[in-house]
C-alpha cells in the first residue's frame, strides 16, 4: 500500500514507443527501489475520474493494491477498480 514515505510527485512528458513502452528515467527505478534491468513496474491511471496522474507500483507494491481490492464488498466502488 502506498504511503507518503514512498510517493514522490513530478511531472515528466513522454512519449509511448511503438512496442508500447514508456521510458521512464532512472530517478524513478531509484525512488521505488528497482533496478533498471531486471525489476518491473506497473503503471496504472488513477483510479478517480476527476484525476489525470499515473500510479507507479513495484510488483509488490501492485500485489498489496490487488489485496486491497479483494477484500473490498461487491458492488460498483469495487468494480470501478477491475
């Protein structure tokens, strides 16, 4: 789950390669703890309507959401999230 302590805020423009990647600079990989090589991230958008941001999750940063969303009730806030 996330929490201040690993959020970091900024803003970057980049452009979607043809294989359908994102480039991401290795100030991100570092923030979250990753290597550039070998780890892999899952970007999300933001689950509010009203809200244009990207999420960045770590593999098991994204497994913690995954839970999260589990043990929510059934019903329209839990499919708003699948």
């Amino acid at each position: 789950m996330s929490t201040l302590a690993n959020t970091f805020f900024g803003r970057k423009e980049y452009r979607i390669d043809p294989k359908g990647r994102i480039p991401l600079s290795a100030d991100y990989y570092s923030k979250l703890n990753l290597s550039e090589k070998n780890d892999t991230i899952i970007v999300t958008c933001s689950p509010y309507r009203n809200e244009r941001y990207l999420e960045i999750f770590s593999e098991d940063q994204w497994e913690a959401q995954q839970n999260i969303i589990d043990k929510m009730k059934e019903g329209p806030v839990k499919q708003y999230f699948l």
